[in-house]
C-alpha cells in the first residue's frame, strides 16, 4: 500500500469496469447514452470516496509507525543509561572494595612472615571476590539492558502487526 498508491482514476476504471461487465451479464436492453453517463458519474463519486478513505488510513499507518519509532528510541535510550548507571557503580564499589584490600595488605605486612602470607591471601581472596561480583553485575546489566530491547522490539511488533491495512480489490 505504500508506493503502489491507487489513484482516482484507477479506481473510477475498476468501478466502471465493473458496473459494464455486470451491466452486460444481465439480460437487460442495450445501455442507453443516459445510463452509461449515470454509471460514469457514479463511478467517479466511489473513486473520490474510496481515494480518500486510502488516503486516511495510509497516513494513520504512517502516523502511528512514527509514534512506534519514538518509543522504541526512549525506551532503547533509558536502558542505555540504566546500564551505563549500573557500570560506573560496579567500578566504584570495585575501586573501593580494591583500595581496602590494598590497605589492610600493608598494614599487615609489617607483621611476622605467618601474618604475611595470611594478608596476601586475605587480599588475593578479596580482588577475586570484587572481579565475580563486577563481572556478575555487569552481566546482570547486559541482560536488563537486552530485556528491555526485547520487550521495546516485542510492542512495536504487537502494534505494527495491529494496525489495520485497507485491502484493495482488482
């Protein structure tokens, strides 16, 4: 429906067709100068009333597929910035999590040997410990964010498969 629009025209010469073939089916006298101009006009009358019921509904189509658009860019957009939101808070909870791991190794290495090698594997226990959960939360993060696209695309595919075409007769 999109670029094979019909035209009026098209349209008056499919009614009048038509009309002429029915016209010449049935076991009525010879169509009369008089009867061949009603049928022309009303033929023209459809063809302006179908043209622009067409019309209508072609740019209601356009009209909410452009609405579906803005949509789905919002609600792409908020989970970009929900994710981006999620990975700087796992960067910092990481950076923080390490400083503290840093510090307490420092301060028990001045201790004896035995204190030493407990500190490193406190701290060693500590980065692994902050890598699972930033790698969890950023998976966690990918995953809302690849939902959310989901759920956008799974809408814009309920209302386009919603919205009415108007069907055409040849």
């Amino acid at each position: 429906m999109e670029k094979a629009k019909l035209s009026k025209k098209k349209i008056k010469g499919l009614i009048t067709d038509s009309v002429k073939d029915v016209m010449g089916k049935l076991d009525l006298p010879k169509v009369t100068k008089k009867a061949k101009k009603i049928v022309d006009k009303t033929s023209e009358k459809l063809a302006s009333e179908f043209s622009g019921i067409i019309d209508k509904a072609v740019k209601k189509q356009k009209k909410i597929l452009k609405s579906l658009a803005k949509v789905e860019k919002k609600l792409i957009g908020k989970a970009i910035k929900a994710e981006k939101k999620l990975l700087a808070k796992t960067e910092k909870v990481q950076k923080k999590l390490t400083s503290k791991a840093k510090k307490e190794e420092k301060k028990l290495a001045a201790k004896a040997t035995k204190a030493k090698t407990a500190v490193k594997a406190k701290a060693t226990k500590a980065k692994t410990a902050v890598k699972a959960k930033a790698t969890k939360a950023k998976t966690a993060v990918k995953a809302k964010a690849a939902k959310a696209k989901t759920a956008v695309k799974a809408k814009a595919t309920k209302v386009k498969s919603a919205s009415v075409e108007p069907k055409v007769e040849k």
